[in-house]
C-alpha cells in the first residue's frame, strides 16, 4: 500500500476509534402506546403443509436427556392438530431447536408440563417471550398438575422485566405486555400417586387431551398425555417406569412416543466413575434406572398396547443411543418397521381418515 493510502486509511480508523470511545448519549427512543398491532410474524413456507389440517403432526423437538449431548435438546414434542400446535415440556435448548427448523411460535395454543424436573421445563421463559415477540395476544396456557402455579408465577416473575424492557424498546406495536404473561392450568386433584388416574383436560375443537398418571417414583405426581384428533391418536410418555396405567392410556394409539434409559450403558457409566473416584456421580448412575422404562420394557409396552410406531426420546444415555446395546433385545420382539429411533426435528404425520403412519423430518438426522 502506498505511504498516502496507508496514512488516509490510519487517519479514518484513527477517527472511527476516538468517536467510539468519546461519550455519547444515546438517542431517545420514542414509541407510541396506541400504536396499532403489528401483523404476526409471516409463516415459513416450509411450515405451511404442517397447519394444513389434513393430519396430526408429530415433531420432536428435544430427544436428549440431563446427560450432555450437543447434538439434541432436552426433552420437547409437539403435536400439531389443525392450525394450533401443543408443546410437552420444554427443556433446555428445546426453543433453539425450533428456531432451527422455522417453527411458527405464533401457533403455540398451550404447553403441557409431564413433571417439574429441570430438564423439561428449563426454556419456559424462552417460549413465554419468543412467542410473545412472535406476535401472541393472549396469555400462554401452560397445563400441569399440583405445582403448576408456582412454576408459572416463578417463570412469569423472571420475565416480567424483560417484557417491559422490550416493550420499551419495541413499542406496542410489537409487545403486547398484557398477552405475556403465562397462565398455569392445574388439573389432577384425584392424581394422587396411586397410577390408576386420567383426566380430560382440554377439548378444542376436533381435539381431546387426556393427562393421566404415570410411574416416576418419588416424583408425584408426574403425567403422560394422550392426544386425540379425527380419529388419530398420540401418548406421550412423559418419564415413567413400567406401569398398567400408562400400558392402559396408549391402548390403540398410533404413535407412543416414549423415553427410555439402557440400563446396561448406565451400568457401565456407574462403574467407570466409580473407579475415577466420583462417588457422587457414580451415586446419581445408581439411582436413576428405577424410574425410567428401559428400551424392551417400551417396545413390550407398545406391543400390549397395539400400538402402531414407537417413537425413542429422552435418551438416556443420548451420546451412546445409536449403539447396539442401548436396544439390546428390542428387535426380538417388535419388527423394525414398528419403532424408531427419535432425533430433534423428527417429523410424524397421521392424515384424518386415515391408518397411515409417515416420518419425515425438519431437522436432518444427526
């Protein structure tokens, strides 16, 4: 570079530098309260066939488990009836994975809570605020049973400021403060751990949501749900161990989306930190496999409750999933054709009127 150009070049940056460290004062920022909403943000085209009403949609949106897995989100599905769309739990990382495949946070009319473990509520926050900057103008259901209250009021208070901060910022043209909030629906006062429970919870429409009680001992109460449209039907496990209650409530269903934990691969993890010394850790291997259904367990499950693919999710381990061992047994007793093997981004389709089963995606397949 010639000397000129260098020094020409020198003196911009050398300006540039000292009106970036001079003080300033920022511009105010001046924003009418009565301004007229905005349109909701325009939906991916890509997302359009998924709110065709023509099917019940099944999308996992988090497969992993509290162990570390950079590739999958904590534990998250939705089912998609109609032009409305229905979250179970929302774990962490789950909203990034939305993000990820375009998905409309406009459409969310409820989110449903299995339990109050940290991995399947830990993004609350990110779906009470990305769906209220996505345009929603009404307080976000959010269903569970005893202890609801007190998560939402907790998850509410955390984003109170940040709500009003970007409603500062943004105008109400974009913030709608009073549709922020979220809004707990408690149900199951007769869950009372005895896993001989259901109860309806929600009707909309062409659609049924039944909770009902599942097997994850000593948490209590922790849920499953059953989804039921045009004839269509989905269970969502929630984490549970064996038991008839949940055999009973996936009875018929057309898709059994159910976690699992290898107890083998488990086994192993308790060992090898037992030998580094980590004795706490070794202690939590220890515990865990006795409230969770193992990968057989599952697939016998389906099988007694005619049900027509089983989806894996909430892998536990999640790093090891694609190994044998972590189904070990499983192919002796359900066809392959009959079960899969779930990633963030799986996508089912259940047409109405219909005995059709189809998995596609909307994230690949790691």
């Amino acid at each position: 570079m010639k000397l000129a150009s260098y020094l020409a070049t020198a003196g911009v940056l050398v300006a540039l530098a000292a009106c970036a460290s001079a003080p300033t004062a920022a511009p105010p920022v001046v924003r009418d309260p009565n301004a007229a909403p905005l349109a909701p943000m325009p939906m991916n085209a890509a997302m359009t066939e998924v709110f065709d009403g023509k099917a019940m949609r099944v999308i996992l949106c988090g497969t992993s488990s509290p162990l570390p897995d950079p590739g999958r989100a904590k534990a998250c599905t939705i089912v998609v009836a109609g032009d409305k769309a229905y979250v179970i739990d929302t774990g962490p990382e789950s909203w990034e994975q939305l993000q990820r495949m375009q998905f409309p946070g406009i459409r969310i009319a409820g989110i449903f809570i299995t339990h109050y473990h940290s991995d399947h509520i830990g993004d609350l926050g990110e779906f009470r605020m990305q769906t209220m900057v996505a345009g929603r103008s009404q307080m976000l259901p959010v269903y569970g049973a005893r202890g609801v209250k007190n998560l939402v009021a907790g998850f509410n208070l955390a984003y109170e400021e940040d709500a009003r901060l970007r409603l500062a910022h943004h105008g109400s043209s974009l913030i709608n403060l009073a549709a922020s909030p979220l809004v707990a629906k408690e149900f199951g006062s007769a869950f009372t751990g005895n896993l001989d429970a259901e109860e309806v919870i929600l009707r909309d429409g062409d659609l049924t949501v039944t909770a009902f009680e599942v097997d994850h001992d000593p948490i209590r109460p922790a849920v499953g749900y059953r989804f039921d449209w045009k004839g269509r039907s989905v269970v969502i496990s929630g984490d549970t161990a064996l038991s008839t209650n949940f055999t009973e409530n996936a009875t018929g269903a057309d898709v059994l989306v159910s976690e699992s934990l290898a107890g083998n691969l488990i086994s192993m993890a308790q060992q090898q930190m037992k030998a580094a010394g980590n004795e706490r850790g070794a202690q939590v291997m220890g515990d865990i496999p006795d409230y969770h259904i193992s990968p057989l367990e599952a697939a016998q499950t389906a099988n007694e409750a005619g049900v027509k693919l089983l989806v894996y999710t909430h892998h536990i381990p999640s790093a090891q999933v694609n190994l044998p061992p972590y189904f070990a047994g499983v192919a002796a007793v359900r066809p392959a054709d009959k079960w899969v093997i779930g990633w963030d981004g799986l996508r089912i389709d259940l047409p109405a009127g219909s005995d059709e089963v189809k998995q596609g995606e909307l994230l690949p397949k790691p």
